[in-house]
DNA sequence: GCCAACGTTGGC
DNA sequence: GCCAACGTTGGC
C-alpha cells in the first residue's frame, strides 16, 4: 500500500467535480509528464491513498480523499485530436500515456499550502521541496498519518 | 504577469 | 551524447 499526492487544476477537474462525478470517480486525464506517468503506469495499485490537491488556483493545497480506482489503461484524450492533451505522435497500437482512475471519498477541510509548509514534520513533503513541479508525487506513511491527523481524519 | 526551476527538443 | 534554446509548471 502506498500513498500519493495528485495535482488537478479546479479550473478543470475540483475537488467537488470530481465527487460529482458518476461513482465519484474520474480517469486521472492530461499527465504529459514521464516520471508522473510512470508512477500510474509502474507502481500505483488499487487501494492506494490519494490525497486530492489544488494547484495554480488562489488556495492551493489539499482538499479531498481517496484512492487509487483502477489498474493502468492508455489515457484517451491522447488520441482526441480536439483535445488539448492530444498527442499526434502517440499511436494506438503503442500509447504513450497511461492513466489510473480515482475515486474521491471525501471532501475535507482546505489543508493549504502555507499551513503544510509551517506543519512540523512535513519538510521532506515531495511538493514542498524547492521547484518541485511533478504533478503526481510518492507521500511516505509518517507523512500521509500526519496530513490526516491534521484534517482531523483517524 | 513574473520568474525560478525543471523538462524537452534538436542541432551538432 | 552534449547542451543551448525553448516550453511548462505553479506559487506568488
């Protein structure tokens, strides 16, 4: 069991889309980044904690539960040429990007990104590392326990 | 809108 | 395979 932290933009997909959705459940669409694709293709499993992040939005942070909904398949927006995630040189037969899907089970309180900064214990938080960019990053146990306790989840 | 940090591309 | 130029991310 491993525990990761997802990036979605809410101008796109929020927190509360994402719940809204059929099962509360969306395919983890537009990742165009190797090592993030990779972490879905390589190591994510079913079950998998997800914490649900708001990025480039005025409150970044982290605002929802979840976890992992589905093995691995090739994400389809690659082959919609009116996408904005379409790849012209990804081909069926060999798709380039691969996505899992998640399932939101909660909204939680705004866990932003000033009080993850200022939390004890959290200074070796992937995302909070300096230029840290990846969208999709590992979150170790001790850190995973300690976010949950800070949103008030046990 | 700025810009630091990082990834990708392409000429050589 | 190197690396400069360019593009993107994402907080501020």
């Amino acid at each position: 069991m491993q525990y990761w932290l997802m990036k979605s933009e809410p101008e796109e997909v929020s927190v509360d889309d994402a719940i809204a959705a059929p099962k509360s459940t969306v395919p983890w669409t537009g990742v165009r980044n190797y090592q993030a694709r990779n972490f879905m293709r390589d190591q994510m499993r079913v079950g998998d904690g997800v914490l649900f992040y708001h990025s480039s939005c005025a409150e970044p942070g982290v605002v929802g539960l979840g976890e992992v909904a589905s093995t691995p398949y090739p994400d389809p927006t690659q082959f919609d040429r009116k996408s904005k995630y379409y790849d012209a040189a990804s081909k069926k037969e060999e798709p380039r990007w691969t996505l899992v899907d998640v399932h939101v089970r909660k909204k939680t309180r705004l866990l932003g990104l000033p009080e993850l900064r200022a939390a004890k214990g959290l200074e070796d938080l992937v995302i909070l590392r300096r230029g840290n960019r990846l969208s999709i990053t590992p979150v170790e146990a001790k850190h995973w326990r300690q976010i949950l306790k800070l949103l008030g989840e046990t």
